[in-house]
C-alpha cells in the first residue's frame, strides 16, 4: 500500500510524543509540597524541562506545547469573542 501524503521535506514518517509535566502538580496533589511554596522551583521544571527543551532545539524538533491552566497566569491573557 502506498500513501500520497507529502510530508515536509519529502520525510517518509512523522513521530508523535507526548509528555506530562505533572511532577510538581501531582507532589502538590500529594501534600509532598505546601500549597504556600511558589510553584515552577520543582527539579521537574527547573532541571528536566530545560533538558528536554535542549534536546528538542538540537535537533530542529518541531513542537506543540500545552500549559496547565493552574500553571497559568489568567490575569495577563486577553481572550477575544
């Protein structure tokens, strides 16, 4: 069976990886942290995320990235209806 898809650069697949960034949420979850520590100092954000962001930039990854809303400062987005 052949396909007649063209992806970019003439590639012959695509991989799809999804990650949870959920370390700090599920510790919070847990009662590991108290809800008074300010969130993003957990190692999974301050350690894991940055290596992972540079393995993505050394090769060119192209990504889609979702924000938990509780990570979300709703104060500053502007929506439009």
């Amino acid at each position: 069976m052949t396909s007649t898809t063209k992806w970019p650069n003439n590639a012959r697949a695509c991989i799809s990886i999804t990650l949870d960034n959920m370390g700090e949420a599920a510790d919070i979850n847990r009662g590991l942290i108290p809800e008074s520590d300010p969130v993003g100092d957990h190692h999974s954000v301050k350690v894991e995320l940055p290596r992972m962001l540079e393995v993505l930039d050394r090769y060119g990854a192209k990504v889609t990235y979702f924000v938990e809303g509780w990570n979300c400062d709703v104060s500053s987005l502007r929506f439009q209806g």
